[in-house]
C-alpha cells in the first residue's frame, strides 16, 4: 500500500487567527478518508492547500507525490475535486460544462460517458439546461460528475452530499464505497457524523484548526463507541482547552 497524501505539520494564518494548526496525517492508497470536524474546524482550507488553491503559511505536503505549492496545476491535473460552495458556468449548459473538462482533461469519449453521469444522477432531462437555471442538488450533481468523470486515483471532495435528497445520498454513498475497491482514494469532508460512519474506513477530527484524532473507524466501532459521541467527547474536551 503507498501513501496518497501526506501533509506535515501544515499552518494556515489568516491574520491573528490560525484556520489550520500544525496538522499531520497520512492517507493511504484505497482509503475513504473522512475530515470530520465543526464548522469553521479548517476542514475547507485542509483541502484547499492540498488541492494547491492555497498556500499554506507553514508545513509542507504530497500529494499523489506532488507537492502542491511547487505544482499545483500537476496535482490538479491529476485529481477531481468538488469544491465546498462552487458552481458550475451559468453561461453553459450541464452537457456543455461537462464537455468542457472533457476537453481540459482530455477525457476520450468524454459524451458517452457524460451521458453515463446523466443517467446515473437522473438528469438527463437537464442536459441542454443553462447551469444558471438549474436547482442547487442538480447543479450539486454536476459538480459530482465533472470530479469523478475522467476517474481520477484520488479525489478530494468538500461536503458532497449536501444538497442531496436521501435517495440521491444513498447512491452516492454506494459509489463512493465502490470506487475505493480497486485502490483509488477518497478525501472527503464532512460534518455529517453518520456518513463517515457509515461509508469511511479512516476518519480525522478538526477541532479549532487542530488535529484531535486520526484513525480507523474499525478500531472505534470494535471496542463498542460510536463516532457520534466520540467526537462530541474530543470537540467538548477541545472547547474548554
Ligand atoms: N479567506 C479567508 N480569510 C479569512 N478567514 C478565513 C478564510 N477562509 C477561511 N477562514 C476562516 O478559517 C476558519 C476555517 O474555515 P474553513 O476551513 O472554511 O472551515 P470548515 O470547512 O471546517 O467549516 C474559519 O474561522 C473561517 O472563517
Ligand atoms: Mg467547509
């Protein structure tokens, strides 16, 4: 097994105040790798540095062997990505847009399989749709497409199931679980707690920036505990230290 990501004593400042404190962890290749924490925890700003969208003020990382400060575009190159609060084009369609990083990325038959997503969302009634006349869980679907359309061996995706219906959820969190069975890696975040239960194989806590818990869900949930109260417990612990 390699390492996909690995982030080192990692800082980000913004003024007085620290987003992200002194965090490293390791991912593994095949993991489903939950960042759980409050919100305003740095969960966001973790993903931006290691999706080269920002620099962080110290720490150094790898990702997928890349050091995303040196290279960004390359580490970009090489994941998908699902940004927290992005929305696709309003100038173009659903197909157009997923065209569009065909094109970017290179993707062969990328309309085939752009009609795959389509079909596999349930929207392929909003295809020709301007992305600017799409409701927030299609346009949530779009984002969702375009970051696992080329397939990529990682990818690092920010709270996605948030606009989704249960049923939509439901079959998100089955292609996440599967996607992971032949080695590829995911990086999600989340403060739904019963999501990383229920689909992550590793899980780490953010807490104010700082990293509280890094570790296998397995190893909880064998000893009796529940993520729920487990991470109530440590964040608690964390609002009065
Ligand atoms: N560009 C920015 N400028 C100033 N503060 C920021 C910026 N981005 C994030 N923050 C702050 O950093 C902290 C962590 O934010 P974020 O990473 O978005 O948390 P999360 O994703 O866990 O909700 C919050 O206090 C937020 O207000
Ligand atoms: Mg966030």
């Amino acid at each position: 097994m390699s390492t996909v990501i690995s982030a080192t004593d990692i800082v980000k400042e913004y003024g007085n105040l620290r987003a992200v404190d002194c965090v490293t962890l390791t991912v593994e290749e095949g993991a489903l790798f939950g960042l759980l924490g409050p919100n305003g925890s740095g969960k966001t700003t973790m993903i931006k540095i290691l999706t080269g969208q920002i620099t962080p003020t110290a720490g150094s990382a790898a990702v997928l062997g890349i050091d995303p400060v040196a290279d960004p575009v390359l580490v970009r190159r090489n994941i998908g990505i699902i940004p927290e609060q992005e929305t696709p084009p309003s100038f173009l369609s659903a197909m157009e847009y997923l065209a569009f990083v065909g094109a970017v990325r290179n993707i062969p038959d990328c309309e085939e399989k752009a009609d795959w997503w389509f079909d596999f969302l349930d929207f392929a009634d909003k295809k020709d749709v301007l992305c600017k006349d799409l409701s927030r869980g299609t346009r949530q679907k779009l984002m969702f497409a375009q970051a696992f359309i080329h397939e990529p061996a990682l990818a690092l995706i920010d709270e996605p199931l948030i606009n989704f219906d249960p049923i939509m959820q439901d079959l998100i969190k089955e292609y996440l679980v599967d996607y992971v069975k032949n080695g590829r890696t995911i990086f999600l975040s989340t403060h739904i707690l019963e999501v990383a239960e229920e689909i992550c194989s590793e899980f780490a806590i953010l807490h104010k920036g700082k990293l509280l818990h890094c570790g296998p869900v397995a190893e909880l949930t064998k000893t009796g505990g529940d993520l729920s109260s487990f991470f109530l417990s440590l964040v608690r612990k964390g609002y009065h230290a």
